[in-house]
C-alpha cells in the first residue's frame, strides 16, 4: 500500500504526508513541470506539463488497495476501478457508489458553462477538511474503511 497523491490539484500535502509518515508508508506526489513541490518524505515525481499527463501517470502507477489523493473526478473513477482508494483533498472517500452521480453532476456543470452559463466554485477551504482528509487516510490505511 502507498499513498499517492495528485499534487497538481491537493492543497494539503503536509496533510497527508503526516498521515503517511507516521504509519510508515510510502508516499509518491505527481506533478508537472510548473509546479515546484519539495518534500523531505515523499518522492516528487514531476511530468510532461502535457494534457493529462499527471493524471495517466498516477492511473500507470497506482496498483490495487493503493490511496490516492486527488480532487479530479476522473482520475478518482479510474482508481477506483482499479481497485484501489480515492480520496479528495477534503478528507471524502470516491466509492463505487458515488462517483457516477460525481461524474453526472460535473457533466452537467461543463455543459451550463459551455452554454455561458456561471457555476458555484469550491466552497473555501476549513481546518475541518484537513482533520477529515487525515481520518480518512489514516483509517484506510488501518484497515477501518473497505
């Protein structure tokens, strides 16, 4: 089991590096090339800043039972058919059973834009989020979510 996270779009990394840190288990970070991401834990794996080129390295990379930090629908539906964890960056766990009505919902909102239309951003970011994303690490790397 490691830990890899999207570090294009996962503003907590110190987060989830303390999580992984303390039960000893190893943690990747993917970004591209117009990112700077430093770690002293972690290994930084910087790619092509081509389109999509983060996230189809972390779906080559990922393996079964792996957690995977990412706030991109698409790369959480990926991993999670490979049978490992999707977390976003807010502490919530992607599951089977919620992330067509994810993928539904961010459809509809492309499309509402698209046709000029104005969509609510991401709600501001709470010291609450970072104590979820870390329960929800560290009790899937326990064992407590399957």
């Amino acid at each position: 089991m490691r830990v890899i996270v999207d570090g294009d779009s996962c503003p907590s990394r110190d987060v989830i590096e303390k999580a992984a840190k303390e039960l000893s288990i190893e943690m990747d970070i993917f970004c591209d090339l117009n990112h700077h991401i430093t770690s002293d834990y972690s290994n930084v794996i910087y790619m092509d800043s081509g389109f999509q080129s983060v996230d189809m390295a972390i779906f080559n990379h990922v393996k079964r039972e792996d957690v995977v930090v990412t706030g991109d629908f698409g790369v959480a539906s990926m991993v999670i058919g490979k049978k490992a964890y999707a977390v976003s960056p807010k502490g919530y766990v992607f599951t089977e059973k919620n992330i067509d009505t994810l993928l539904f919902e961010r459809h509809i909102s492309q499309k509402v834009r698209r046709a000029g239309g104005k969509t609510k951003g991401p709600k501001k970011r709470l010291e609450e989020d970072d104590i979820r994303l870390y329960n929800s690490i560290t009790s899937i790397i326990k064992g407590f979510i399957k």
